[in-house]
C-alpha cells in the first residue's frame, strides 16, 4: 500500500494488486485443498454401488435431473472451488476413456486424499507422500493384471459380454430391465464392432428416446431413427427401396436476403417474380429426381465408343449400358415439338416416344443429330414447365393433384433419381406443397450428427451443393417409414434395411424425459463396457474384491521399503479399501465388520473373488455372481485417482481473490 498524490495535490491510496488476495501457504493451503476435494468425494460416496443414492439436481433454467452416475452429477454441480473442478475433471476423463467407473474414481480420490491428510499432519512431506502414492499405485496396477481373467465370447455367444452390461446397469435406476437393456447393447455393440481389428466405433451407434411407452419397449433397429416426420402430412409414410439425397444446401429458392431490395410496384412484377421463384425450385425438385448429368455421361460415352468401333447403335445398348434400364421419354424430335405444342398432344407424343422399341438402329452419323435432339428437348422440357405454371398451376390446391398431375414433367418414367429428400436446412410451405405435388418426399430439420449417420447406413454421401447432386451420391435404404405414437402427433422417421446396416439406433421408450435421460446415460455405461471388453478381454471381479486383494497385496508390499513411504503406500492400502467400505455403507450393513469379514475370507481361501454381497444373494463370490468389472476400467480408475491427488498434494501456495 502505498500514498501517492494527484496533480491537483489530492492523495490516493494504490493498493497493490497482490493484497487484494487471499494466500493460503504450505500445510495450510494442502489442508484446504484436501478439504475440498473431499467434500466433493463425499456427494459422491453414497451413490456408489447397485444400492447407491441417487442425486436430483436442477438446472437454472429449472431443468431437474436425477441420476446416480458420478460424471453426470458432477458435471451439473455448479462447483466454484479450483480443487473440485479438478475432481468433476477427474471424472470425465474417466468417462471420457472407458466410460464407466466415474463415481469409484472420484471416491477413491477422496480417500486417497483423507489418508493423505493424516500424514501430513504426522509430519510427513506432501512429496514423500505423493512418492508413497505412486509406488501403491503401480504395484496395484501389477497387481490387477495378476488377479485378472480373460473371457472368451464371440459373435455367437456374447452372453459373458450381456453380463459384464448387466453388472454395469444392475447399480442404476434402469436395473429393472437390466437383462433386456444389456443385451440390446451387446447387440448394438456387436453390430458396429469389427471384432478381427478389435474395434468398436460408437459414433455409429445413435441413442434416441421418445416419451410414452415402458421401458421394455426399448428396441434396437438396425437402421437410423430420426426425430421428425415428413414434410408435409399428405407425402408418403412408407417409401420402400428408398434412394436417398442427402442434403445439406438449401432446398428452396433463394430469398432475397436483408441488404437487397427488391421492388414490386405491379401484380405482374410480383407474379413474374412468384413464377421465377417456382420455376428454380421446379428445376431443384427435377434436378433430385431425373440425374440429367448421369444420363448425358452415360449416353455420350455409350456413343462415343460407339462412333471409334465403327458399328451401328442400338437403344436398347445404350439403355443398359447407361445403368438406367427404364426407358426415357427425352427422345422426342424435333419435328414432333413443332407439331404437337398443346398439353393434350404432349401427352399423346409421351406415349408414342416412350417405346424404345422400334427406334431403329442409330450409326455413326447419328451422333451429332442425338445430342442435338436431346438438348432440344431439354429446353423444350424447361418451356413447358413453365408454361404449365403460366396456365394456372402456379396456386395448384391440394384436391387437384389428380387432375393437374399431367402439367408436370416428372411421371414415374422419370425416376431414376431420388425418392426422399432429406435436408439439413428447412423449406418454406410453399416449396413444401410444391415437393408434395412433385411426389417428391422431403424430411427437413435434421441436425448434421443425424446426416452423418444416415449418410454412412444409407452408404450415400452429404450433398454441400446442390449442383453436385449426382446418382452415385444417393443413399439407399430398403424401407423408410413414419411412425406415429401414442395419440399424440408425435411421428419419428425410421430408416430401416440399410445398405450398410452398420449403423444401429437404440430406441429408448419411457414414462418422461427424466427417465429416458437416466436411461441413454445407463445405456452409455453398459456400450462402453461392451466395447472396452472387444478392445480387451480381462475382466476383474467386482463388488470391491479387486479393491481388497490390491490392498492386501500392497500392505504387504509396504514392509519391503525401508523410508517413510512405507507410511505412504499403507494408507494407499487403507484408501483402497474406502471403496468395499463404501459398498458396504450404501447396502445398509456395516462397513468395518463386513470389510474385516471379507478381507480375512479372502486370505483364509486365497480367493480374491470375495466382495461385499450387496444385494444379499447368500454369497460372497463375485464370480458367482456374476459381477464384472473390466480389467482396464479399474487400472484407469487407480491411476487417475493417484495422479489427481499427487497433483493436489504438490500445491503449496494458493493465491486467490479474496472475497469482499
Ligand atoms: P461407477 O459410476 O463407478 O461405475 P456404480 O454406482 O456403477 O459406480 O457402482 C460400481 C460399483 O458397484 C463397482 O465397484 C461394482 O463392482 C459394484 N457393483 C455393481 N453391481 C454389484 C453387485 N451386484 N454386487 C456388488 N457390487 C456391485
């Protein structure tokens, strides 16, 4: 602090920066931090375990959660201290990694740091401490590699995997349906996963929910659900052997943006520019339906091989070579545009010209005259177009699709194209009526992940620009259909016999959205576990016997080093054992007496299956109980857990601003 004076001699006081802080140095400030990472350990301590609590948190914008998973509640706490962000960080990196574990690790960290604080206040350095900690840390990694099993399954037979799943599930609110719920997750797994490589992509596995229902109707369909319907209500609820665009430029015609004026002083400047409008949309709808491109390219190399061989054409050639099979109806001449202007003869000249049959044979002098021909008819193709809008369909009603289906172009003959539009962008009514007339079914709104993985089940690919639109590039599914729920107009689009069935949708049903959330959380929980037992096959028992048999192993450990770490890695073997403690607690029996009981039946029989019985079964074998936990899941659980606290235990200087 220091007086100092203005110019007009007036004094002030500056007040260095420092002394607004509050600093909290050496035993103090570790006690501090120690306090707060456990205070934070200790929500989490009674959610542990298939008895564990569950946690109601609300949002502030009045959202109310209810979960018992350690990531979910720490991440919805809002946490102000530096040390307990640490911990909610320690919990997701755990659920990041292997994504299950995330409430054990942050209990552990907890008693790691109770422990620690002990010696501390024996005198002993936080750095020997921290040293004490990392040397148990690695014998109980080796540790666990020695106790664990390996696990046979296969494709055929996942039932190991659907009970390690049910493990996973059997501590949350969903343990209900905990058989159903792991075996479609085993399913959904073993569908994505390339289990020669070992590898489970779970991108391609989407978890959808939808209030209403039980939560034994969750289903899993091999196919991608997505949470919209179609357009417009009148379009098609089932398309089969759909070919799909998959769009992500709009699908509407340009609207004037903001910074652009547009004058409209007549009703025809306003009707011209309407006409214009619908016309560029018109040749959107078309372009989805009919692949000009393709066709052209097909057709142009067709005749120019052709042309070098020197022999003659026929159309049926050409037709089969182009992939298109169907006849076309662009080979109408010249001479007939002139003769036949009217709608009513158009329709006649469609019939007589959409033969292919009895075109004749074409040679090589025809080649100039075809192209020509079908430019031609292209652009007489765009007149008619529009000048079936000039005529009056321009406001086209509902009821008069039948009668004006023949003012447009696109007959069935045409569709070699698209059969289902889906857009990331939206499109006004207006272009909606119009994609209904052209029967032409459209899905908008649906966000990019959902593009993504209808892109990969289809095997078609996202579309940025509407020019780019070519066959190739369309998805197929063998059935999309809208499904309605309940009473409500709740409608949900399934895309079902994918060309890649690769990508897979776990459709969670239930009474409200708290418990669907609840659920697609499990359900993540159990695919992570499924996936990290594909990776790796090792398995440790659970219910705190891995816990216990590391903390023998260690304490034993602890006698063989002569320095004060002994001290350290001793009250590692005691933090080891907060977590059967902690089962214990939760199950309503009593922490000490069981975890005695346990540790001593687990040196007596030389069984480190032993747990704790929390759901009082009549035995304290985890392998008869079919209690898993992977082997990788837990080693992450203890690293971490000792690299957070080793970490906390090095701060010794902590400078705040202090509060006012
Ligand atoms: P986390 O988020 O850490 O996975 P959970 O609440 O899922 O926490 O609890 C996991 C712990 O509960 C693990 O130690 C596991 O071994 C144990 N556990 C799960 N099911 C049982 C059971 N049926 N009997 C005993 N222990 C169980």
């Amino acid at each position: 602090m220091a007086l100092a004076f203005d110019e007009f001699g007036r004094p002030f006081i500056i007040l260095r920066e420092q002394e607004q802080k509050t600093r909290l140095r050496g035993l103090d400030a570790q006690k501090a931090n120690i306090a707060a990472g456990k205070a934070v350990a200790r929500i989490l301590r009674t959610s542990l375990g298939p008895k564990g609590m569950d946690k109601m948190l609300q949002s502030p914008d009045g959202e109310v959660t209810i979960t018992n998973d350690g990531a979910t509640i720490l991440e919805q706490m809002d946490v102000d201290n530096q040390i307990a962000k640490l911990m909610v960080e320690l919990s997701r990196s755990q659920d990041y990694e292997i994504g299950d574990g995330t409430t054990g690790v942050v209990v552990m960290a907890g008693a790691l740091l109770e422990q620690a604080q002990k010696l501390l206040e024996r005198g002993i350095h936080p750095i020997r401490v921290a040293e004490g900690y990392e040397l148990a840390s690695r014998i109980s990694f080796e540790h666990l590699e020695r106790i664990a099993h390996k696990f046979e399954f296969s494709g055929a037979d996942a039932e190991p995997l659907i009970r390690t799943c049910m493990t996973t599930l059997s501590s949350k609110i969903v343990n209900r349906c905990k058989r159903s719920l792991a075996e479609i997750a085993v399913k959904a797994v073993l569908a994505v996963a390339d289990l020669e490589r070992r590898d489970v992509n779970l991108d391609l596995i989407k978890v959808e929910g939808k209030v209403g229902g039980k939560l034994e109707d969750t289903e899993l369909i091999y196919g991608i659900v997505v949470d919209k319907d179609m357009s417009h209500p009148q379009m098609p609820k089932q398309i089969e052997d759909a070919h799909i665009a998959i769009l992500t430029c709009p699908f509407e015609p340009p609207k004037p943006k903001t910074k652009h004026k547009v004058d409209i002083d007549t009703v025809e400047k306003f009707q011209t520019l309407r006409q214009q409008e619908q016309k560029y949309f018109d040749d959107m709808v078309q372009k989805c339906k009919v692949i000009y491109f393709c066709i052209f390219f097909c057709l142009n190399i067709v005749l120019f091989d052709r042309v070098f061989d020197g022999d003659s054409l026929d159309w049926d050639t050409v037709y089969e070579s182009s992939g298109i099979g169907e006849p076309i109806t662009y080979t109408r001449s010249k001479k007939r545009k002139e003769a036949s202007p009217s709608s009513s003869s158009r329709k006649a000249s469609r019939t007589t010209t959409t033969s292919r049959k009895g075109k004749g044979q074409l040679g090589k002098g025809r080649l100039a005259t075809v192209v020509e021909e079908r430019e031609l008819v292209d652009e007489e193709l765009e007149d008619e177009e529009v000048g079936d809008e000039e005529e009056g369909s321009t406001s086209l009603e509902d009821d008069d699709i039948d009668e004006d289906e023949d003012n447009y172009l696109v007959e069935d003959d045409y569709d070699v194209g698209a059969t289902l539009v889906i857009c990331q962008w939206g499109f006004d009514d207006e272009a909606n009526h119009l994609l209904m007339h052209r029967n032409l079914p459209a899905v908008r709104w649906v966000g990019g992940v959902e593009l993504e993985l209808i892109a990969i089940a289809t095997g078609g690919r996202i579309v940025p620009r509407f020019q780019e639109l070519t066959t190739e590039k369309l998805g197929k599914a063998g059935l999309v259909r809208e499904k309605a729920f309940g009473t409500t107009k709740d409608r949900m689009i399934y895309i079902e016999h994918c060309a890649n069935s690769r990508a897979v949708t776990i459709f969670i049903r239930g009474g409200n959205k708290m418990m669907i959330e609840e659920t697609k959380r499990s359900i993540h929980d159990a695919l992570c576990v499924a996936r990290n037992l594909i990776r790796n096959n090792s398995i440790v028992y659970g219910g705190g016997s891995a816990e216990i048999s590391c903390s023998i192993a260690v304490e034993a450990a602890a006698d063989k080093y002569p320095g004060v770490e002994q001290y350290a890695i001793r009250a590692f073997a005691d933090a080891l054992d907060a977590i059967p403690m902690a089962l214990a607690e939760n199950s309503g029996l009593q922490p000490i007496e069981t975890l005695s009981a346990v540790k001593s039946q687990q040196i007596k029989e030389n069984n480190n299956c032993c747990g704790i019985d929390c759901n009082d079964v009549g035995t304290n074998d985890m392998r008869e109980q079919n209690v898993f936990e992977t082997l990788i899941g837990k080693q992450q659980q203890i690293l971490l857990a000792t690299q957070v606290v080793k970490m906390i235990l090095k701060i010794d200087d902590v400078i705040s601003p202090s509060e006012y």
